[in-house]
C-alpha cells in the first residue's frame, strides 16, 4: 500500500511539474529576423503613404545663410512617384530686385545655388526612404551588420556600398518593433566627388507608419545645407 501511494504522489508530481517544463521562453530575434521586419515595416508603410497629402517645406542655405525656401504640397501619383505642387509665396518685387553687376552676381549665385541643390536633392530621393530590396541584397554581399538592442531597445544597422561603392548609410531601429526611427548617410556627389552627410528623423503614425519627419542634407566643400520638413500628413479624401 505505501508503494502504491509513493508512485501516485510520483505521478501527480510528474502531471504539475511538466507543464512549467515544456513552456519555452520566447526567442530571442535573430539579425535575419530584424532584417525580416525592417524590410516589411517599409514596405508597408510606402503602401499606407500612398493614402496621404502633406507639406513639404524645403530651406536651402549658404555660408549660413539662408538662400531660399519653398513649400509644396505632395501626395504620391498613379505611377508611384511623389507629385509636388508649388504653394504660392509672396513675389520679390522688382524693385527690389539688385540690378547691373550686382544683379548678374545674385543670378550667377542662384545657378550655382540651384546645381548644387538639384544634385543635393537628388541623393535625398535616393537615400530615402531606404529601400527593401537594397537592405536584402546588402545582407546577402555581407555588408550589412547590427549592434545588439541597447538598454532602451534602439539597435544600429549598418549597410556599406548601399547605392555606390564607398558609401555608409547606418539605420537607427527600434528593436521591439523593427521601425526605423532614423537615419545616417555618407556619401558623395557624382560631379564633384564632394563629401555629403545626410541625417533623417523619421516620425510615426498611430498604426506605426512611418515616414520622414526632417531630412538635413550637408555638403561641408561647398558650405550648403539643405533642410527638409515633411508636415500636414493627412489622407486623401475619396
């Protein structure tokens, strides 16, 4: 009788221990599975931006000062690309407008301005949003490396040769979600081989689209800077 009552006390033992044995902890997400999320987290978000309008509020500055400022609305076409229509400033009055040699040297300055910017504008376009084919295809060469989640939970993702030979472009992730919170390029011109920094804060709808808040663009050679707001995110009414 007292075997018998061993092996059934052994028994309901057996029943309450196993449970709390095979209950496994969570895994641990691996570099593949980040890079796994951060490829979807764009790609969904490039499909929800696709529903929205905004302000784009583009300042360009020399030496410090600042040269010129537009702002246009924008909103994505039928063929996937941003479409942008002026907002209506207030015109410089003739008057105002430098004439003779001086008035030749402001015009000079503004091609130059408008070159350099044009170029400039166009490396942003090219850097961002990042895209998810490019992130995969830097994994598969094996340049592309992360640091584990910090105490905060950011991790940094770093991709060599992103759109051309010598260029970095560095994301800022949050790793309990895979949305990219910011942004780091170096890279250069084509024309000039001028160094250029660019630096990306990306902001958050409450369905965790994100998108590029303020994009600052930075050639050091030429003492240009050029700063990009993207505000008024609203959606397209049917």
């Amino acid at each position: 009788m007292r075997s018998f009552n061993v092996l059934k006390v052994a028994g309901i033992l057996c029943c309450l221990v196993t449970p709390a044995v095979a209950q496994a902890p969570p895994a641990t997400p691996t570099p593949q599975d980040h890079v796994a999320g951060i490829k979807k987290s764009l790609q969904t978000s490039m499909v929800a931006l696709r529903q929205y309008q905004w302000v784009e509020t583009t300042a360009v500055s020399m030496k410090g000062e600042e040269k010129s400022r537009t702002e246009n609305n924008c909103y994505y076409g039928a063929d996937g690309k941003v479409q942008k229509t002026p907002i209506a400033g207030e015109p410089q009055s003739a008057s105002k407008a430098p004439r003779g040699i001086r008035g030749k040297i402001v015009e000079n300055k503004k091609a130059e301005i408008s070159d350099a910017m044009k170029e400039a504008i166009g490396l942003v376009k090219l850097y961002v949003p990042p895209d998810p084919a490019k992130i995969q295809a830097a994994k598969e060469a094996g340049k592309l490396s992360m640091t584990p989640p910090d105490a905060k939970g950011n991790m940094s993702v770093l991709i060599k040769d992103y759109l051309k030979p010598g260029d970095a472009l560095t994301l800022s992730v949050n790793a309990a979600v895979d949305h990219i919170t910011g942004i780091k390029v170096a890279t250069f011109t084509d024309s000039t081989k001028d160094a250029v920094g660019l630096n990306v804060n990306f902001g958050a709808f409450a369905d965790g689209t994100v998108y590029p808040a303020t994009v600052n663009l930075d050639v050091k050679s030429q003492e240009l800077a050029v700063a990009i707001e993207n505000s008024g995110y609203k959606k397209l009414s049917n």
